[in-house]
C-alpha cells in the first residue's frame, strides 16, 4: 500500500503561487522526484478528499551554487500544477 504521505513534500508559497490560486483555481505543490503523475494525482484525491481535474508536472534542473568556496548543486525538484473540478476548494496549507 502507498503512503500518500511520503510523495507530497510541501506546498508552494510564492506569490506566483498565489495569483494563480486567485485568478485560475490552481493549486502548486512540490512532490518527491521519483513520483509520477497518477500517483501524484490519486495522492491529492485521497489525502484532501477533492477531485483533480487536470495536473502539470515540472521537473527543475538543479542549479549550480558555490558554499565557502565549494561548488556543488542544488537538490533536483519537482513542481505540480493541478485545478480542481469546479465549486470545488482547498486549504493547501493544512498539509
């Protein structure tokens, strides 16, 4: 059995985020990198008791940073955009 748990990391709080919260009812969230998008789509479904309409998935490169003199590389992410079916809402802050 899947833990839901263990593939949605934390919502995104920009004001990106926000505005196409506001504008176009979509929700963002970071995920685990090794999951994919019907796990991700059946894992907001159960754990927020809503239905997904659609959901976009971004992978982002990790970027190049340098820490007291030491270069390296930031941790891969993956972002998910995903709406809701109509007159449906989400507190994405009480993960």
């Amino acid at each position: 059995m899947i833990k839901y748990n263990n593939i949605i990391k934390c919502p995104i709080v920009t004001e990106k985020a926000s505005f196409l919260k506001e504008k176009f009812n979509k929700y963002s969230l970071y995920v685990f990198v090794n999951v994919n998008k019907h796990k991700i789509k059946s894992a907001i479904e159960s754990l927020f008791n809503v239905k997904v309409s659609s959901i976009n998935v971004i992978r982002m490169k990790p970027k190049h940073r340098r820490f007291r003199g030491v270069a390296g590389y930031e941790k891969q992410k993956k972002k998910v955009y995903f709406s809701l079916v109509d007159g449906q809402k989400l507190d994405i802050m009480s993960i």
